[in-house]
C-alpha cells in the first residue's frame, strides 16, 4: 500500500511540474486539460482496485475459516454494491459534466 501511495504522489507530483509552464502562457491553450473523462477515467480504477481489494480479501477470509463463508461472501457483496453505487454516481456527475 505504501509503494502505491509513493507511485501516486510521484503522478501527482510530475503532472504538477508539467501543468505549470503550460498553464503560464497567455494565449494559448493550455497542454494538459483535466475534463470530465479524465475524472472518470480516476474513477472506474479506483473503484475496480476497491473491489479487487475487497475480493482478495473475502476469499483469504473464506480459506482461514470455512465455516463462515457465507458471512464473508454477504458482506463482501454488500461492500462491492456500496462502491459500485458511488462509481455509478460519480460516473453520472462526469456525463453531465461532459454534456453541460
């Protein structure tokens, strides 16, 4: 988790220094523009790691106790439902975005 939190800020960090000069000049169009599909982009792979996460999770959960896989598998569902219905409604906000 901390490797991936590093390569994250390392992005964000690079996309930063490359936005700066592009975004300084006056009249042009500016290199690098975050639209809505970029966003949506952000959100379909975070929530498929979440999910990824979640499932990784259950089946490790389901092989140390089997007698209470049917516990694991309702909540993992359960979870994996509340992060598809944000991503749904983020992905929602960015359409309308898109076409507004």
């Amino acid at each position: 988790m901390a490797r991936i939190l590093q390569l994250c800020m390392v992005v964000a960090a690079v996309l930063l220094v490359i936005a700066t000069p592009a975004m300084a000049q006056d009249g042009a169009e500016a290199l690098i523009t975050f639209s809505p599909s970029f966003g949506a982009a952000i959100i379909i792979l975070g929530a498929g790691f979440g999910i990824a996460r979640i499932g990784a999770a259950a089946v490790e959960s389901m092989a140390r106790q089997p007698e209470a896989a049917g516990d694991i598998r309702g909540g993992m569902v359960l979870a994996a439902a509340l992060i598809e219905g944000a991503t749904f409604f983020a992905l929602i906000v960015c359409i309308i975005a898109i076409f507004s």
